[in-house]
C-alpha cells in the first residue's frame, strides 16, 4: 500500500509532504503513547494517532515512519509540520477516530506487522 492509498480509504487531508504520498508502507500503528510506539512500531509504517505535540514527530523520525496520520481532526501546528517536512515525513488529518481508521486501513490490506 502507499501512503497515497491510505490517504484516499480515509478521505484525509494532505497537510505536509504531499511529494511523498507514493511512499510504500508496510504496516500501521495506532497508539497515542509513544512508548507503545517504540515497543511494537516497524519501519516503514504509518503512526496513526490523536496525540498532537513534537514528541510524536521526534518518535516517528527515530522509527522511519512514513506517514503521521492524525485522528478525530487533530491538526499539527505550524512548527510540527516544518519538523515533517524537514524530516521528509508525510503529515494527514481524517476526521475518523482511531479505532474505525486502523480498521479501515486494516481491511483495505494493511497489516499491523505483528509482533
């Protein structure tokens, strides 16, 4: 799946690297702790999450994230989206709740490589 794919099953709203939406990911978390995040995330993934602050930014760089997704229409402010793009990471919004997008993107094929 691509991050463009995703961004299309959730009808989210590109808000930083709309460059990279052809990015491959290969599995998805859902997690507002970030050391849940660090525990089970793989790279090359997508962190879906209503936690909005720069620590989320900070994880998903350490990890190779792909794509920050942002749930129930949480939007990052302006220095975390600078960080995204400096970062080369793709930032979306959807108005979704996390529960009903990881179940979205699940059935659409993506899976939560499992532990």
């Amino acid at each position: 799946m691509t991050v463009r794919d995703a961004r299309d099953i959730l009808g989210a709203r590109v808000l930083a690297g709309e460059e990279l939406l052809d990015e491959e990911v290969r599995s998805a978390c859902g997690s507002d702790m970030m050391s849940d995040v660090l525990a089970f995330s793989k790279d090359h993934s997508i962190l879906l999450t209503g936690l909005c602050n720069p620590q989320v930014i900070r994880t998903a760089e350490m990890l190779d994230i792909v794509c920050i997704i942002f749930v129930r229409g949480k939007k990052p402010d302006e220095s975390m989206l600078e960080m995204a793009n400096e970062r080369g990471l793709v930032i979306l919004s959807t108005g979704h709740r996390m529960f009903s997008a990881c179940g979205m993107l699940y059935k659409a094929g993506l899976g939560s490589g499992a532990i």
